[in-house]
C-alpha cells in the first residue's frame, strides 16, 4: 500500500476540487436566479424585465389610497411627474 503518495490519491484530490467547482457554480447559479440577474438577458429577441411604476408614483398612489391627496391633486401630480399611464 501507498498510503496516500500514489497514483490514485492524485484522482481523490481532483475529484474533490471538481465537486467544490461544482458547489461553487451552483450556488452562484442560485443566486443569480433569485435576485433575478439571470433574466436580464440582453441578446437579440431578449426581452427585458418591464420596468415598474417609479418609487415617486408608489408614493403619490399610496397617498391617494389613504385620502391624502384629492382626485384632482392626485391627477396633477401624475401630470408633474410625466406617467400617464
């Protein structure tokens, strides 16, 4: 026996630095797909996340919603910030 100096201890150590490669990839993998990083594409015919309503008409809707703002101020304030939608 070699006790670990031989041929067949160099195959143990490369098998366990492809399963760490491995580990690391899918972990990375995850959280890219979590955060959504990997729908962000960018290569023809990708189509990219549709953007949102901005943090300011969150805000001016919530205000509305609680009966903050009137109807009429409300409609103002969309105008101010360019999001007619």
């Amino acid at each position: 026996m070699m006790w670990g100096y031989g041929w067949d201890m160099g195959w143990w150590w490369l098998s366990g630095l492809l399963l760490l490669v491995g580990v690391v990839l899918l972990v990375v993998l995850l959280v890219r797909v979590s955060s959504g990083a990997g729908s962000r594409g960018g290569g023809p015919g990708a189509s990219g996340p549709t953007p949102g309503p901005s943090r300011a008409r969150q805000i001016l809707d919530e205000r509305y919603a609680t009966g903050e703002l009137t109807a009429e101020q409300y409609r103002e304030q969309i105008r101010v910030l360019g999001e007619n939608s």
